[in-house]
C-alpha cells in the first residue's frame, strides 16, 4: 500500500495517516512517497516496513552498513546527519519545550564499548526485540580498535571456550576484553594487542581494568563498572556543567548515580564537598580508587541505591543527578522537592522518563537551560543535560 510520510515519531520511525489509521514505518523519511507492507496490526495503528521509496526525500542517502536493514543499533543510516539533529531537536521541542544548545558528535566509530552475543559460533548483537544474533564483522559506530577485536574473535572457535557474551572496551588507546568462557593460553597469546584479558571474572592478562583521562582527571574503569561511551559526548558534557557551575557558590554537593564519581570528581575542585551515590559495588570500589589517584580529599562515596540515602542530607547546593532510563523514583522525586537544592542539573539518556521528573519537580525548580548531547550518533537515542534552579534563587 502506498502512503506519504508526515513526520518523525519519537524513534525515527516515519509517521503516515490513511483515513482510518496511524502508520508508523521503519526506515521511511518524512516528505516520502512509500510503498510498504504491514507488519503489526493493532487497534489504533498499524507497523509497517518499507518494500519501495516511490518519491524519495533529499535528505535520503545510501547506507554504508550492509547490516542496516537487520541490526536494530542504528536509525539513521538511511538520512543525512542534519535530518537527524533536526528529528533530535524536534523531538526535545515536543517533549521538553525547549532546546538551547545541540552539541554534535563529529565523528563515527565514536562508542568505546560494545557487548556482543555469541550463539553456534556466530558473534554479534541481537536483532531488535528478538534473542536472533546478527553476526558482526564491523561497526561504523565503534572505535576501530574494537572492530580489530571482534575481526580476530571472528576468525577463532567460541565455542571451545563456552563463550557466550563478550565485552570489549577501548579507552585511551588500550583494549580490555571480559568473556564469559574459560580461554586457554593459545587465546592469550592471539590476542596479544589486547590489554587485558578477563575470562569468567578472572584477569587472565593485563591489569583488569581501563583508564580514561577527562579535563586532567584520572579514571579507573573496570569490566562491569558503568562509563560513558563517548568521550567526546561525555567533555560536553563536562563543559556544559562547568559553565553552570562558574560564578555558582556551592558548598554541599551530590552526585547522584554516580558510577565511578565521574562527575562528582570534574567538578571537586569547583565545590566545598561531595557525595557520590552509585548502588554498583565494582563502581563504587572504582570511585574510591579514583579519588585516591587523583588526591582529592573532598568526596565520599556510599555505595548503596539513592533511594535509601537521599533522605539522610540537608542544606544541599547542588544535586547532580544521572539515573538510568528509568529516571528517578517517587521517594527521591520527593526528596529532591524537600532537600530544596539551590541547583539541579539532571543528565538523562531518556527524554519520556526526564519530561515525567521535571514535570513532578516543576513546581519547586525553573528550567534554565536544555541542552542536547549527542551520545548515540546515527541512532534515536540522545543524552539531555537539563540546568535547573530552585524557584526562590535567583539565576
Ligand atoms: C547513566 S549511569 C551514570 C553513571 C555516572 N554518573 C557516569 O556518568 O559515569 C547510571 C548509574 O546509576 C547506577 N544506579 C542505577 N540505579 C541506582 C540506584 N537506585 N541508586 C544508585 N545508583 C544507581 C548504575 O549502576 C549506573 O552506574
């Protein structure tokens, strides 16, 4: 059936109406003329994927992944990247109802981590919504040194050693490789440009972890510890608290999901003390080690979920809070209003989950600022760093 895209949905899906239903199809670009066949029939809408472009937008271009059209990791290889920072700012205007700043990635292979999966010798990542592996010889957004990895790891049996998920991770130039199998010396010794080997979390080689340097600042990474993907989506970030944060008077500070007090460590030197929060022990012990490394003698970690401390400060200047997708929890929704901090900047990788929490915090914090981050190039996802101020302080 043949039908013309209106617009973006909020996953890069391109909307069509006919005279009874909602259309949302896979890969097509606003402007098009389609032909397509239904996948999904429901009540209100229908799915659907494209079968032909009949008219064909401008901002439409040739994929360079031969894997587009299976692996459910990219949205936007088929459209210019101005169509996608456009669908990006748009979707921030409809969500958020504002967006002062984009900060663009420039590069691909910009992603210093993958998880693949392993299943009859055949290594990748699961097909969107499905446990189907699409096997993987090399992707466009991960860093080469990662791709050298898995080109290697493609070559050699994975079933010998019972692998059956695989992390690699490349960060200031050395590569660090966690399966879940039990590897041999043969594997060792053919992986010898990697780093460090962890084979059912036992380092095997190397010193079992990574080290990433940001703004002068020292951060040990182990396997399972979370950090930021992209290093240059992680320094905009970084300069956009930065500048929230000059001219600021902060004494008490936290840092909410803290990881490995990534940003509880930037901004140590800016403000009285801090608390890191992070409920994941391995980065949590990273945190510790980090701080020591870089002599800081102004933060201290809780491991444990916000939830379950957040209550226990008062007299707070600024919370920085970057929780998972899930976003936050009534309990520390309502602690966050309570604690009257005079600033929040909130650092989220969800837009629906945000736009829930600012609008359960709005009636106590003035969104200053929104600011987009594009973390995840070339896909739907995008990172939003929003500055707000409590409503009786002044900007
Ligand atoms: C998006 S990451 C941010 C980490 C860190 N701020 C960074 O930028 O590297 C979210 C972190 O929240 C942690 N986390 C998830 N739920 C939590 C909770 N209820 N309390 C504390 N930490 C939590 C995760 O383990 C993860 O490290």
């Amino acid at each position: 059936m043949e039908l013309k895209i209106i617009k973006f949905d909020h996953f890069g899906r391109g909307i069509a109406k006919d005279s009874n239903k909602i259309y949302f199809v896979d890969k097509a670009l606003p402007g098009e003329i389609v032909d397509v066949i239904v996948t999904q029939e429901k009540k209100n809408y229908n799915e659907a994927k494209l079968d032909k472009v009949i008219e064909k937008s401008n901002q439409r271009i040739d994929s360079i992944c031969p894997l587009f059209n299976k692996c459910g990791g990219c949205n936007f290889l088929h459209t210019t990247y101005e169509e996608e920072i456009k669908f990006k700012k748009e979707k921030a205007l409809e969500l958020l109802g504002r967006c002062d700043h984009f900060y663009e990635t420039k590069d691909m292979n910009y992603r210093n981590k993958v998880t693949l999966h392993v299943k009859d010798d055949k290594i990748g990542f699961y097909q969107e919504r499905t446990h189907e592996i699409i096997k993987v010889d090399y992707c466009y957004l991960l860093d080469d040194r990662i791709n050298r990895v898995i080109n290697e790891l493609n070559k050699i049996s994975m079933s010998d050693y019972n692998i059956t998920k695989i992390i690699i991770k490349s960060n200031n130039g050395k590569v660090l490789l966690d399966v879940d199998g039990i590897v041999d010396d043969f594997f060792i010794t053919y992986f010898d440009d990697v780093d460090t080997i962890i084979s059912n979390n036992k380092i095997v080689k190397g010193n079992g972890y990574q080290e990433e340097i940001i703004d002068n600042k020292i951060f040990k990474i182990t396997s399972k510890a979370f950090f930021q993907v992209n290093k240059q989506g992680l320094e905009n970030i970084n300069r956009i608290i930065q500048r929230y944060l000059k001219d600021k008077k902060i004494n008490k500070a936290l840092d909410l999901y803290s990881g490995t007090s990534l940003w509880g460590i930037l901004i140590s030197d800016k403000v009285g003390e801090v608390t890191s929060i992070e409920v994941n022990k391995e980065a949590s012990l990273n945190a510790i080690d980090n701080i020591k490394k870089n002599i800081i003698s102004n933060i201290k970690v809780i491991n444990g979920r916000v939830e379950d401390y957040i209550d226990t400060f008062n007299n707070i200047d600024l919370c920085i809070i970057d929780p998972p997708r899930s976003g936050l929890d009534k309990k520390t929704i309502a602690y966050l209003k309570k604690i009257n901090s005079k600033y929040l900047i909130y650092v989220s990788c969800d837009m629906f989950t945000l736009k829930r929490d600012l609008e359960l915090l709005k009636d106590n914090y003035i969104i200053n600022e929104v600011n987009l981050v594009d973390m995840f190039k070339r896909t739907y996802h995008v990172e939003t760093v929003c500055l707000l101020c409590r409503k009786s302080v002044d900007k």
